[in-house]
C-alpha cells in the first residue's frame, strides 16, 4: 500500500489552499485526490467575477482565481490525480480511490484533509408536488450546461431560490437568450449577496418573490409550466394566491448541503446544523489526524474564507504530522444561541490555539443594529455592533490567545446576539 | 428635476438610496449610511458600468468551451450587444488566461479576455 | 405477420412475452413509450407480497401466491436482486386485532405459508422501531421486496434474446379485426397478427374497446410515494402494512432492495391516466399515515417523491382471458395490486392460455437466463482491477451518490432493448437516483449517451421524444 503523509480529498479551493499551505509548513509527501478531470472544483463553471477580493484586492472571475491556486500547487509540486473517486476513508485513515488507470488502490495516510465542497439541495428534498418532466435543474446543473459545455437548459425559466448561483443564473440565462420570468424565494429575505440582486436580477428586470414557492410543475415530457404561491409566516402556501407561469425550466437554488458520506463512513461526528464535521480550533475531526476546511465543513458564502480556513487545516495537519496529537489537557466549548446558528470551530485547547482564531458562523433572521455578544461563561468579553446580519452572509468573531488563557477556569464561550 | 431611486450593493444593509439630478448632474445623495453608498450611487446614476462574463466555443481543446470577461467594465446598456457579439466566436486551443479572445467588444474599446486556461487535447 | 402482438411493455406484458418465447412463434410488445417499464410498473410499492390479502379464490389470490412462490428461482435465473425480508401487518389499538385474524386464516385459504400473529413484544422485538400503539401484528416471512425495473427490464431482454421483437415509441391508434388477423394501426406503423394480448395497464379498456365490446373500465388510482435515503434505508427492515383499508393495503414502509427507505401509497382516483403528478395534500397526508405503524421516521431524509397509477377495474379482479366476442383477442386487463408479485405466474397462465389457442410448439433452444449488468461491487479487489485494466471505463465512476461507473452505463446502453435516454439508464443503473437526484451525473450521462448512441447533445431526452435537456447551444435558442 502506498503511504503518504498527507492526502487530501478534493482539488478545489480548500484542497488547493490546504496542500499549499502543508507543503510550505515542511509537509513533503503529499497527494490531492480529484474526481474531475482538472483542479479548481466548482470555481471553473463559476465564470462571473466578483471573487478574490479580500485574497487579491482584485475581482477575478472563478477560473481565475482557481487558477491562482492551482499555479501555486503545481510550483510547489504537489502531486495530485485527477479523474479519481475516493470510495472510502476509514478511522485508521487508509484511502480507498478509484481511477481509470491505476484502478481501485488504498492509500495509508499519516493526516487527512476531508476538502470535498458540497452539493445541491435537490427537488425531492424540498417536496415541491407536481410533475417530474425534463427541464428541472438544480442552478448548479444549468451552471455547468451552459458554462462548460455550452447548451442551453431552456428558454423561458423559473427560479426558485435566490441564493447566490440562482442569481447568478438569472443573469447568465438571460444573457444567453433566455427570458427569465421570476425569482421566487421561500423566505421573506434573499439568501444572496446585494450585489447580486442588483447586478443579475435588477439590471434585467427580472422580478424577485420574496415568501413564494412552487406549488406545481406542469408537463408530462417537459416543464410547460409552474405555479408559484405566497407563504404565510409558517411557510406554508396561502390558497388564493397562485400565479401560473408558462415556461420549460425551473432551476433550484434552495440551499447546498456539505456532502459527507465519506466522512460519515469514516466515523467522523457530524453537526445537524451544519451538516458538516464537528471540529476543534484547529479544525481536526473527532477523528485524531482527520481535518475538514471548506464547503464540507460549513458553507461559505465567499471563497476566499474558504481559502483561508482551508490553510489554516493545511498548517495544523503540519504540524500534527511533525509533532504529533497535543495532549490538550482543557477544553473549551462554544455555546452558540440566541440568533447564532453554530461556529466552526465548535470548541477550542487554549492551551495549544494560534494566537489569534478566527470563529465563523451564521445567523439564523435578518438582524439590524444588533451586536455580537461573546461570553466567557457569564461575563461579557466584548461587543461588536453590526448594522445589519443575514443567514445568506457568514459573520465572525476573533478570539486572542492570551485573553483565554487569563481565564484559566473558562469552560463555555457563549457567542450571541444582542440588541444594541 | 429627476429622482433616481437605487439599492446600495455596498453591503448586505441594501440601503435605498435617493438621487436627484438636475440636468444631469447629481444635486443630491439621500439614505445611504456611508460615503460609499454616496460614491455608488454617484457613479450609477452618471455611468453604471458592468464587467461582463460569458463562454465562448473551444476547438482542439480539452474543453468544449473556454470562460471569457471584458478586461474592464463596458456601459451598462451595453451588456447584450457584448454577449451578442461573442455569437459566431471561436477560438482555438490552447488557450491562456489573459490571451485577448475578441478585440474592443461591441465598440466598447475594450477586449473580451480568457479566463480560464485551455490545453490542447491529445 | 405475427403469431401474437403484445401491446404493453409493462411487467405484464413482459412476462407474458418471456412466457410466450418457450415457445415457437414470432411475437411482438407494441409500447408507446420510449422504453420498457415506464407505466405502472414503474412506480409502485416494489414489494413481492405474500398473498394473504386477497379474496380466496380470486385470480388474485390465485396468482399472488403462485407468483411469489417462483421468485427465488426466476430471480436466479433472470438476475435480479430479489430478497425475502418479510412482512408485517400491524394492528394498533385504536383497530380491531379480529382483523388479524381474518387476514390469517384468508391468507391460509389461500395457501401461504409460514403466517403467524404475533403480540406486540414479538413484533416489536423484530422491529424496534414500530409505533408504541402497535398491539399486534401478522408475520408474512415469504414477503419480499424487488426492483421493479430490474425485474420488468430483464424479462424483456430475455424474451427479446428469445427472439420476441420490441417495437418502442409506438402507441396503437386502432385494431382491426380482418378474415384470419389482427391489423393494429400504430403512429407509426401497421401490424398483423394472428393473436393481440392486451397488456396495456391503465389503458387496457381503450385498447379493449379498439377490438371487443367487453366493456371492460379501468380506473387510474393514483398512489403517490416518498422515497427516502439509504441512511435510513434500515429504520424497518420488514415491510410494514397498516390494516387495510377500503381503497386498498394502506400506506406501507418498507427497505428497498437497493436500501432506501420507502413511505406509500396514497389511493386517490383520478380522471387523467397519464396523472403521475404529486400533491402537496398527497404528499403531507403520507407521514401522517406512515406514522401510525411506524415511529421516529426520519422525513427530512425524503430524496424524492413520485406517484404512479394502478389500473383498478370494476370488478375487483385481475381480467386474465380471451374476449368472449372476439376470438385470439386475450385480455391482460385490471392488474392492480399484487399486479407485481403476480407478474410471473400471470405471464404463465396467459402463455397457456395462448399456446393452447395456437397450437404452439416447445422451442428446444429456449434460453432461461439472462445475465444482469454487471455490478462491480460485488467482485473482489483483484477482479475489479482486472475488470479496470480490461476495461477503463469500470474505474470512472459516473454517480457519486450511487458509485455507478461508466463501464455499468455503457453495458446499459448497449444492451439489447439498451437505454435510451437519461431515464433508460437510471432505472438500469441507479445512476441518478441517489440523494443530489441526478444533479451531479447527469451533465456526463448526457455525454455519454451522446457520444455512444451518436446523438447530439441537444437529442438526449429524460425519457423520450419532447423530454429534451439542452435546447440549444448558448446564444443560438
């Protein structure tokens, strides 16, 4: 069996920023596995800008900042196999792959980085009545029809979902030919960015719906049309107030999912929130040498904190594989409530965290004017006032090293939200 | 008199902002809540501009199609006759990031550039 | 000049095909679809019953138990995943357990064997998971569970391989009777035959109309389904039956032979036979019913619902025979529910019925069995590499969620009666029927059709004619 240090699941942002990250904190064999036929992930088909501007302080398009990283990987050369499935990672961390070439091996790796992004929420998942011709895709789907092969999913489109790709869809159809009839969204805010709105759904006059949903998708062979309706605060459709469309397409943009069946396989403790693995402050697993950065851990709404945690998993799998598990003798848990949804990390060794840790999270309403309230046990550390949250946007919090440890009896970090 | 109204892009707040012009200039900025939604909302009213991204057909490549952009912004009103113009492109690979794909779109002036890098196949 | 046309690519009309090619003749199905299996008998409970529900003395009974008995071997012979797992009705104590009783001693009348009644803690102790108000419960251990397509679409192939031809996307517009022979008129094209067998599901009394005056009516009963993923595909491992009620067994939930977990049907009567559409009220009503027999069912694992139509006809039973006022017109009509498990002992009845009408020959080269597509799961490491090396495409894995590979598409389509479209090869792969629901697979499935069949992109359907995915190229729609 081969053994490798560090085998990383997955060539997209995180898999890139985590490798090069490893490679350059003395990490020398390492191997990133890709079930595409090129690195970058889901960035390839994402071919509209606005990416990289926190990482860069420029705009880059979704190719281009994958290929930033992919330049960076193949200067460090790092190898990687395209084209490979992984099948199965079991707790003792051995790697089971498949290709074409070397057909199924197993790989004994000293750390492992899970990177595999995330899927769609799908149709069935949202229980939208009706039938089930040609012509409903997930915006992801359409995305990669149109962006990377070059076809066209429709002509006249319903979109249900304002998150971000949705949006971007939006724009994308419209430009390509199609007449984009309406966005609708369950909730009564967008789960996209501002800019989107503004720049893929107003630049075009394409109307957005906001407390709607499918109600019925017509067609027997393709979509001919779909009903939208109002929801009431219990998002259940109100009769009266269905609006039939005639078109040939839905796309879905309801929501991703980290996709988890290799970590699940592996033992690897899930967070019913996130959907993702539980992690500590140096982003391992419950499963010592197992760490996960990126959309598998929690979605993201911008790449470059993907980027970012992403080299933080790739330094602490470093320096696990130099120096082996920390025999953390405290544990600090974070309690998030009161409008926090959850925080990756979910607990943290003071002991042992960098000097400065970036919690991330998301909010679960719209708030305005609120503050962050983080809590060590029941004293009130700091307050950090926010105009405006939204579930569509992740926020954060900094924790410092030595504040912690200055608390030498902490055991709850409770992060919520307050009225300013 | 004219009254523009607008939604600020510059943060997840959205702030409505009205603008009033007088003959084309911009008399008054109202209901932002920073200098940049003043700044924003300037430049929309006067000379909203856009980059503009789309695909255009590969052949010889590893790809079927290669990712483009304007390498800087176009006017606004002229986002479909860019698209338009990129209809009958194409190119063949390999191709690089950078590498001009069409030259001053649309009589915008500007370029339509590759995004992505595409390798030749075999 | 056929000796026999079917007219239904259905389970029915498959099995009686596969029955028929024992024989010397030359037989065609007529379909209207795009492929076999794509009525019906391709959105049901997938569950072989025990037969214990029927009316004794009923075709039903008759054929349920029959049917079921030859299941292990026909799914050996054929190469079907086909398994036992049981049943179980439940009685909760809001209902009367004399019911129980009275489902026992119909399904002893109508010879199945192995039923027991058992009290709460035996039934709770083979299913944990049953809902606290369960009182009792009748034990089927011959109940079983299939897959419906696998099963449809091998018996196809091996009467196609019997030398039955198959004429898809052929719907049947009129049957003339003349001197010596049946002329069906297709939207495509005319055939003869000396025989017609109605097969043709939810519009067998069209079809019967075409030819006799029987009068016989179907009814479309729609029963709509949730299909939920494999993580809880082992919350019951039996198939568990809420009492029946009067529109039919009542919502059941059951593991799947692929390890899903599946909640339904609901029974609604509906005027459009083509109505395979879902309902919110259909929908919602399904957990609600599901939870009467079992607890803690895991919803918000639902990966897809769908609904499928079952041909109720008046009468109550299965109408296997030749029309009274049309000689060598044999109806295979009202085959509801245990439609399915009755499958192969229908085929076997209609055969006879059939071979003795025209004197028919036994074919000394008859071939019994057909081979599957080949699951690479079930090989060892070595053999699965020595498959990769033979053929790469085994080492492409096309379906994350299902881990099907290209080479298993590939056998899918170039199969006799291969697939033809992103369906077609779901329900010969599993490729897309996993929980991101094709998402993933199939822009490449898409591919892969395009490039083996030829087509062009913009050709490749979901399920035949006007189902198309891309309409165009980008900029040119």
């Amino acid at each position: 069996m081969n053994t490798y240090d560090l085998v990383i699941i997955g060539g997209g942002p995180a898999g890139l920023a985590a490798a090069a990250s490893a490679k350059e904190n003395g990490i020398e064999h390492i191997l990133i596995l890709e079930r595409d036929k090129e690195l970058g992930g889901i960035l390839n088909q994402c071919i509209h800008n606005g990416f990289g501007l926190h990482t860069f302080k420029e705009e880059l398009t979704g190719p281009e900042y994958a290929s930033r990283f992919i330049k960076k990987v193949k200067n460090l050369q790092i190898p990687y196999k395209l084209n490979t499935m992984v099948m199965d990672v079991s707790p003792d961390k051995t790697v089971t792959a498949m290709n074409r070439t070397d057909g199924m091996f197993q790989i004994q790796a000293k750390a492992i980085i899970l990177a595999m992004g995330c899927r769609e929420r799908a149709r069935g998942a949202l229980n939208i009545p009706g039938y089930r011709p040609a012509g409903i895709f997930s915006a992801g789907t359409a995305q990669r029809l149109v962006n990377i092969e070059g076809y066209m999913p429709g002509k006249e489109v319903v979109i249900l979902g304002s998150g971000d790709i949705g949006l971007i869809m939006a724009r994308r159809m419209t430009l390509e030919g199609a007449k984009v009839k309406v966005v609708a969204e369950l909730m009564p805010y967008s789960g996209g960015l501002k800019r989107n709105i503004v720049q893929c759904l107003n630049d075009f006059d394409i109307p957005l719906k906001l407390s709607h949903t499918v109600v019925d998708i017509e067609g027997k062979k393709r979509v001919e049309a779909v009903t939208i309706a109002e929801v009431g605060p219990d998002k259940k459709p109100i009769p009266g107030t269905e609006e039939r469309y005639t078109c040939d397409t839905l796309l879905l943009s309801c929501g991703l999912i980290p996709e988890n069946e290799l970590s699940k396989n592996a033992g690897i403790l899930l967070n019913p929130v996130t959907s993702g693995p539980v992690v500590s402050d140096n982003l391992e697993t419950n499963i010592e040498g197992i760490f996960a950065c990126g959309n598998v851990l929690h979605v993201h709404d911008v790449v470059d904190y993907v980027s970012e945690e992403a080299a933080s998993a790739g330094k602490n799998a470093a320096s696990y594989i130099k120096n082996g598990k920390k025999n953390s003798k405290k544990t600090v848990t974070i309690y998030p409530t009161d409008g926090v949804r959850y925080t990756v990390p979910s607990s943290i060794h003071p002991e042992e965290m960098a000097d400065s840790l970036t919690v991330r999270f998301r909010v679960g309403d719209v708030y305005k004017n609120c503050t962050i309230a983080t809590y060590f046990d029941n004293e009130l550390i700091s307050k950090k006032k926010r105009p405006v949250m939204a579930p569509g946007e992740m926020e954060e919090i900094r924790l410092e090293k030595d504040i912690l440890n200055s608390y030498p009896h902490l055991s709850t970090i409770t992060i919520k939200i307050e009225e300013a | 008199m004219e009254k523009k109204e607008l939604t600020c892009i510059g943060c997840p707040l959205g702030c409505s902002i009205t603008v009033t012009l007088e003959q084309g200039e911009v008399t008054n900025v109202t209901g932002n809540t920073c200098k940049r939604g003043d700044i924003y909302a300037r430049k929309e009213v006067t000379n909203p501009t856009r980059i503009v991204t789309s695909s255009v057909k590969v052949t010889g490549g590893t790809s079927a199609m290669v990712s483009v952009k304007t390498k800087e912004d176009i006017p606004k009103s002229k986002i479909f006759d860019c698209t338009a113009a990129l209809k009958d492109v194409t190119v063949t690979a390999p191709v690089k990031i950078g590498d001009i794909i069409l030259e001053n779109a649309a009589g915008t002036g500007i370029p339509f550039i590759a995004t992505k890098n595409v390798d030749a196949a075999g | 000049m056929y000796d026999v046309a079917i007219i239904g690519a259905g389970v029915i009309g498959c099995a009686i095909a596969r029955e028929l090619s024992r024989y010397e003749i030359n037989a065609c199905v007529i379909e209207r679809e795009e492929d076999v299996c794509c009525g019906t008998s391709k959105a049901n409970s997938a569950i072989i019953h025990a037969g214990f529900d029927a009316t004794p003395g009923t075709l039903k009974a008759k054929l349920n138990v029959k049917g079921n008995a030859m299941m292990d071997d026909l799914s050996r012979d054929l190469d079907i995943p086909f398994k036992r797992n049981g049943s179980l009705v439940v009685c909760t104590k809001e209902q009367n357990p004399e019911y129980l009783h009275t489902l026992l001693k119909k399904g002893e009348e109508n010879g199945v064997p192995g039923l027991e009644i058992l009290n709460k803690f035996e039934a709770k102790k083979l299913e944990p998971n049953l809902a606290d108000d369960v009182i009792a419960a009748l034990y089927a251990p011959t109940g079983g569970i299939v897959c419906p397509f696998h099963f449809t679409i091998a018996l196809a192939e091996n009467a196609f391989a019997n030398g039955i031809s198959f004429f898809l996307n052929n719907k049947v517009e009129k049957i003339d009777k003349k001197d010596s022979c049946y002329e069906i008129t297709t939207d495509k094209q005319t055939f003869t035959a000396k025989a017609v067998v109605n097969a043709a599901g939810v519009y067998a009394d069209t079809i019967s109309a075409m030819a006799s005056k029987e009068n016989i009516h179907i009814t479309a009963r729609k029963g709509e389904y949730l299909l939920l993923d494999k993580s809880a595909g082992t919350h019951v491992n039996h198939t568990i039956f809420n009492l029946p009620g009067k529109m039919g067994k009542g919502v059941l939930v059951t593991p799947t032979i692929h390890g899903n977990l599946l909640v339904g049907p609901t029974a609604v009567d509906t005027e459009d036979k083509d109505g395979t559409n879902t309902t919110e009220k259909g929908l919602n009503s399904l957990s609600a019913t599901a939870a009467l027999s079992v607890k803690d069912l895991p919803m918000h694992q639902v990966i897809t619902s769908f609904a499928g139509l079952r041909a109720h006809e008046e009468g109550g039973d299965f109408i296997l025979r030749e029309a009274d006022d049309t000689p060598l017109f044999f109806e295979a009509a009202g085959i509801e529910s245990p439609g399915l498990s009755s499958a192969p002992a229908i085929g076997v009845m209609m055969a006879e019925l059939i071979k003795d009408r025209l004197h028919l020959e036994k074919k000394p080269d008859f071939i019994a069995t057909r081979k599957g597509i080949l699951n690479p799961t079930a090989l060892t490491l070595a053999e699965r590499n020595e498959l990769i090396r033979q053929q790469p495409a085994y080492g492409n894995i096309v379906c994350r969620c299902e881990m099907i590979t290209e080479g298993e598409i590939l056998d899918a389509i170039h199969r006799p009666l291969g697939a033809r479209s992103l369906d077609g090869v779901k329900r010969r792969t599993r490729a897309g029927m996993g929980r991101c629901q094709s998402g993933f697979c199939s822009p490449r499935t898409m591919e892969i059709l395009a490039r083996e069949l030829p087509l062009a992109m913009t050709e490749i359907t979901k399920c035949g004619p006007k189902s198309e995915i891309a309409l165009g190229h980008n900029k040119e729609i």
